[in-house]
C-alpha cells in the first residue's frame, strides 16, 4: 500500500526499532500483513456485492476454540469483527467453530459450513438470508452434512471448502491428518438441500505429496488446481502446495514450485498456510495464516495475511512473493487521516518479554504505529492500566477506534481528552462494557493535544490491558454493515490478590507419620485431606518429608477464581524423586480436564522425564518438558510459574525451560491435589513442602523462596 512520504519515514522508523528486538527481519512499508488485528487461523475470503468478508478460526483459545466471528470491509483497509449467532448442537454446547466456509446458493441464501470435533469430528451446515446472519440449522436433528467416517472408515470429516463449477455444480473438498487417513475427500453437494454429499471418494495419497490438511479448489481456464496445506501447523513446516487436473474428481498432477508458500528466511513469515482465494480484476490473492511473533506455544495463535499468487500458465502457479507490492491494487483509496499514526505515547507499564527464547518489549509506541504485528501490551495483568498519546497541537477529534488484543471478548475503558495533559474531561465512558469487538468506535466531537485510554477491567481472569492499534479520526465516516455484537452475559474476570493461596510443610505433621488431614497455611485455608497413600517420614539423609506412593493430598476448598482462565500462578516445591519415570508423577494439579478436554484447558505441574515433565496442557504441542532433567534421587526445588504471558519452570533456583502460552483453564469443578492429577497420575517420592500462589513470582523471590524452605537438614 503507498503512503505518503511523511507516513513511510515514520513508519521506517517503528519497523527498525520493533524487529530490531529480534530475528524478525525488514518488512516492506507497502506489506499490510497481518491484515486483521488478533488471532484468527484457516481464512476463508469472499466478495459479496461491494463488501469482502473474512470467516476464521477463532484463535489462541483452548485450541483455537473461540467464538464463531466474520471480519469484513468494503476498503480492504478498514476490516471490522462481528460476532455471529450460530445455534449450538443438541448434544452438546459447541466450542470448535473450525476452517469455515460459505457459499452463495441458487436461491440467494447463503450457506455456513464448519468443522467440529465435539460429537466426532464433522462438518456441520447453516443457512442465512445474508453473509453475517443470524444462522439457522441445515439439520435440526444435527446431522452432519459431512459425517466423521466417511467417505471411509476412521476419516476425519474437517476443514471443508466447497467450490462451484462453471455449470452450477458444487464440489466439496476436505480431509485433515490425510497422510494418516488415506488421501483428501471429494464429493459433490446436492445443490437442491444443500445439507448432503453424493459420490464422494478419496483422492490417491500420490497426487497430492506432502499433505496434511486444508483443501483448496479454483479454476484457472480449463485447469482444475487443487491447493492444500502440507508439513505440520503446530511448527515452521507448514507450506502451501498444489496439483491439477482436468477433472475436479482428478486424477491430479502434482503442480511445479511446490511448495509455492512457506516459511521465509527472516521469520517474518513463519508457518504460513491453510489458505483462501480472491480473484479481483483478473489477479489472484492468496489469503492465508502464519504464526504470531514472538510466537506461542503450540503455533496456535495466528494471524491472517494476504498476497499476490500468480500464475505461469493455467496449470502452473508461481511460489508467492511475500510483501508484493501489488496489494496495493487492493486497497481502495482512504480520505481519512488517522492522526495518531506515529504519535509520541505513555504508559502506566509495558510488558518485557524475558525467557530463553525471546527479549522484546510490547512497547506504547506500538499501538499508534497502524501495524498488526505490534501491540501495546500492560506490563501485569493489574487494573487500571492507560496509554497517552501526544497528538502534537490542538486538533478536531470526532471519532476513535481502538483495537483490542482479543475482538471475541469484551474490554471495560475510558477515554479522556486534555488541551494540556494534565486536566482532562470525558471522551467516551465505557466503564460498563460488555460489548465485544474491534474495533471498538467511540465518536464525540472535541478539540484537544492529549487523548489517555484507561483500560478498567476484561472479560477474561489474567487478561492483559492491550492494543494492536489505536485510530484517532478529525471527522466521520461511515461504518459498513453497522453491526454490533451482542453483550457477553459473564461477569469480568477474578483479580490476582498477589496472595499465598496453599502453604503446607511436612515438620509441621507429627513425628509419627500418620495423618488424616493437615490444615492449609496459605490465605484460602481449608485443610488437606489424605487420599491414597500418603505418610510423613525420613529419608535417608534425615529430611522429614511427605511420602506419596499411591495417594494425594486433595484440600477442601473451591480452586480460587484467580486461578482460572488465563491466570498467573506460581507452584514451588521441594521433592526428591528416587526413579523418574517417562510419565505421570504429577506434583500438583487444580484444574478440571475434562470440561471441555481442550488443551490448554488443563495444567498441572509434573516430574517426569517425558514431553510433560514439567508441565501438561493435554497436548504435547503445548506441553513443557525439562530441558535440564533433574537428577534422581536427590532433592530439587522445583517452581512452575505463569504470569499471564509465558511460562517457566525453575530447577533449584534456575531458569530450565520457558514457553509463551495463553491459557484456559477450567477450574469450577477442580480440587487442588498434591501429588495427583486428577485422574491420577500419581506422584512416587517425597516432597518436603508446597506453596502456591495467584501470581508469577519473579526469579530473585524464587531463589529467596528456596533458601527459606529448604529442607530442615539444609542438604539437597
């Protein structure tokens, strides 16, 4: 997209300073990637009319299980998120809204597909009088409009795309873990129900090399191409390929340049797949995810980007050159000067991202630079938290738009105007939003310098104050569709009290070692009562300790609501394990696995040599392993801790491992176990003493931590 000259110098210069944190590379002033503000994966990009809409994968959340939501934008530029109303099964309350895709039907309607994997992984039909909704079901008993098992046994019926052929007809295409499952699937949908699939079978594994998921059918002049994600989403791997044929049923031809998209040098682009594409004036755009940066573990958080795909003849396409200059040609032309570009900005705090793997600040200036790569982020997960923007002089304010870092969930704030930056009047009150969305449009009409967002309170326990950008406008324009989403019924989200939760300690049970109970120590109280195997003796070197072999330690108290979500913990203990096993020896857990059986969902602390030895999240794409296992049969203080953006795990005061994650976790149902998950998993060694905390305690308390509860002999 061409700027004008001012706005490339000063975006020139934040492009420098933010990746020049890191290995990030330079990125093109003209490349608009990400073109959405958050964490959406699996886009599906239509024109219908004068408006392009955008239907995702809501990302980031247990999964990628967020709420079903579409983008659109009649500019290319200005793209606004809208929450859709999509009935829930009867059988159970629907959280995957996976790799949607919408068609237009003979009659005008049109038609929602999706994945899930709740009640078996299949596609599941909806229809509507317009693009965005309301939905109605195809199948009011549920039924599937692609079954798990077919066209054969054991296949995964996800990430459908239906394509229509020049003579009306539409075919359907899907299939995910096919290198597993025998090859892609294609059928064609009966275009009178729009809710069946006739003549399907499976395309030959040797067609398509390299497969993996996320089928993709367009024609070019005679040509069938058929495109599809190869490698693996969770990682770098993940590419776009391609073949062709005469036939959409094939037999397919494996295309030339494969793989025509994948991840680049720099790492700017990192695990780009699962893609759409636009045809607009005789071009072709290729609209697809990659990961965020720094990245997250489990490469489930993603962002939507777009390119030029070119052809070399009908049947061969060319690798994609990321950041072309021709997406220019897509974004229409833009009176409106968003006068906080570039601005000089101050916060209450920023967020200083340090771990093995990254250094990087989510710094103020970060949400006034138009960019969805960068965001301001607060430097806790405390509230209030604001952002100032110094807009130079005295000018007209009429409209704001502020992009949160999660449009599917709501953010309480307010903004302030001021002609001299410490006096300052209303701007716009939100202090009792429930409203979800990005961005969120807030008009007055003002003359002021200073403009402060003060951001209150989120929807989410352990959400961060954050913000991909922030639009400030001198006039007003018209906002496409004016939709709204409709308020969330929950409650914000439970506060960290930057308290002690659990203390217990092994001198305080009597010598004798046996128990029933030992009362809690820490701020929540309770006692912890004895379940299984468990005593209080000596080891071999004198330490009095907590003995588990079969048994766990489960208190009587709720889970605190600090603890849910995305809240920040710390879990510190001092254990000796005599023989560490590859699995289970479970330290702690508080949390429930099977609310929804999501990863992420779902976190305990662990001492075992496997991919969770650290810590499990239900998969092993978002578990944290010992990078550093500790040696057997001697004593370790082992801290696990989580401060709402990554987590890390400590050996005898030392940072072993670090992750960033975004967490889920489902308390209601949870007891807090020691020495047990809960569905066992059982922990078999001794264990001196346990604290917990609602907050992530920093490096320097951790080792003051050790020194105070270290094992009464002072041996390790």
């Amino acid at each position: 997209m061409r700027q004008r000259l001012w706005n490339i110098f000063l975006l020139l210069l934040v492009f420098g300073s933010v990746f020049g944190q890191e290995r990030m590379g330079q990125l093109s002033i003209e490349n608009v990637n990400p073109i959405l503000p958050g964490y959406f994966a699996d886009p599906t990009i239509k024109k219908f009319g004068d408006t392009y809409y955008i239907y995702a994968t809501t990302d980031n959340e247990m999964l990628a299980s967020g709420v079903p939501t579409v983008w659109y934008s009649k500019d290319f530029k200005h793209w606004y998120n809208y929450t859709m109303e999509v009935p829930s099964l009867e059988s159970v309350n629907l959280r995957n809204f996976w790799a949607p895709d919408i068609i237009e039907g003979n009659d005008g309607k049109y038609y929602l597909y999706f994945g899930n994997c709740q009640a078996g992984c299949n596609i599941y039909g909806y229809v509507s009088d317009t693009p965005v909704g309301p939905w109605e079901k195809l199948n009011e008993d549920d039924t599937p409009v692609i079954a798990h098992n077919y066209p054969r046994k054991g296949f995964p019926s996800l990430d459908a795309q239906f394509f229509k052929d020049d003579d009306g007809r539409i075919y359907a295409y899907w299939g995910t873990w096919v290198h597993y499952n025998g090859g892609y699937a294609v059928g064609e949908l009966d275009s009178g129900g729009m809710a069946t699939i006739k003549k399907p079978k499976n395309i030959p594994l040797e067609e398509t090399p390299q497969p993996f998921e996320a089928a993709y059918m367009i024609k070019k002049g005679d040509k069938y191409i058929f495109m599809y994600s190869g490698g693996s989403c969770h990682d770098e791997t993940y590419n776009v390929r391609y073949s062709y044929s005469d036939s959409p049923y094939g037999p397919f031809i494996p295309g030339q340049n494969n793989p025509i998209l994948s991840t680049n040098k720099d790492g700017t682009v990192h695990g780009p797949g699962h893609h759409s594409v636009l045809e607009e004036n005789g071009r072709y755009y290729i609209v697809y995810h990659k990961h965020d940066y720094p990245m997250t573990r489990g490469g489930l958080s993603r962002q939507v980007c777009v390119d030029e795909m070119v052809f070399e003849n009908d049947s061969t396409l060319k690798k994609v050159l990321q950041g072309s200059k021709s997406l220019q040609k897509l974004v229409k032309s833009d009176a409106q000067k968003n006068l906080a570009l570039g601005t000089k900005t101050t916060t209450s705090s920023f967020y200083h991202l340090q771990s093995l793997q990254y250094d990087y600040e989510y710094k103020p200036s970060f949400a006034t630079d138009n960019h969805n790569a960068t965001m301001w982020k607060a430097g806790d997960n405390s509230f209030p938290q604001h952002l100032t923007l110094d807009l130079g002089k005295e000018t007209q304010i009429k409209r704001v738009m502020t992009q949160f870092e999660f449009a599917g969930y709501y953010y309480q704030y307010k903004l302030e105007h001021s002609t001299d930056g410490k006096n300052w009047k209303h701007f716009a009150d939100r202090s009792d939003n429930k409203i979800p969305g990005s961005p969120m449009i807030d008009d007055n009409d003002v003359k002021a310098r200073y403009l402060k967002l003060t951001v209150l309170d989120t929807e989410k326990t352990g959400q961060y104050a954050a913000v991909w950008n922030i639009k400030v406008f001198g006039s007003l324009f018209e906002i496409p569709l004016s939709l709204q989403s409709k308020p969330s019924k929950e409650g914000s989200g439970a506060k960290s009290l930057n308290r002690e939760l659990v203390a217990i300690d092994a001198m305080d049970v009597p010598q004798n070692g046996d128990f029933i109970d030992l009362p809690n120590k820490g701020d929540i109280g309770g006692n912890f009562e004895k379940d299984g195997e468990v005593s209080v003796n000596e080891d071999k070197e004198g330490v009095k300790a907590f003995n588990f072999t079969k048994g766990a330690l489960v208190l009587d108290r709720p889970v605190p609501k600090s603890l849910e979500w995305n809240g920040a913990f710390t879990m510190a203990t001092w254990v000796k394990n005599p023989q560490i096993a590859k699995e289970d020896e479970c330290l702690v857990s508080w949390c429930d696995r099977f609310k929804y059986n999501l990863a992420n969902s779902y976190n305990a602390l662990h001492f075992n040599s496997g991919n969770y030895g650290a810590a499990a999240h239900l998969d092993g794409h978002f578990d944290m392993k010992y990078n550093n296992l500790p040696p057997a049969n001697e004593w370790h203080h082992i801290v696990l801790t989580f401060d709402g953006v990554v987590e890390k795990v400590y050996v005898d005061g030392e940072l072993d491992n670090s992750q960033n994650m975004t967490l889920a976790s489902q308390i209601d149902d949870a007891k807090i176990r020691i020495g047990a998950s809960d569905v066992g998993e059982n922990y078999s060694g001794y264990m001196a003493s346990m604290q917990m905390y609602d907050y992530a305690l920093t490096e320097s308390e951790i080792k003051k931590l050790m020194q105070a509860t270290m094992p009464s002999d002072g041996k390790k």
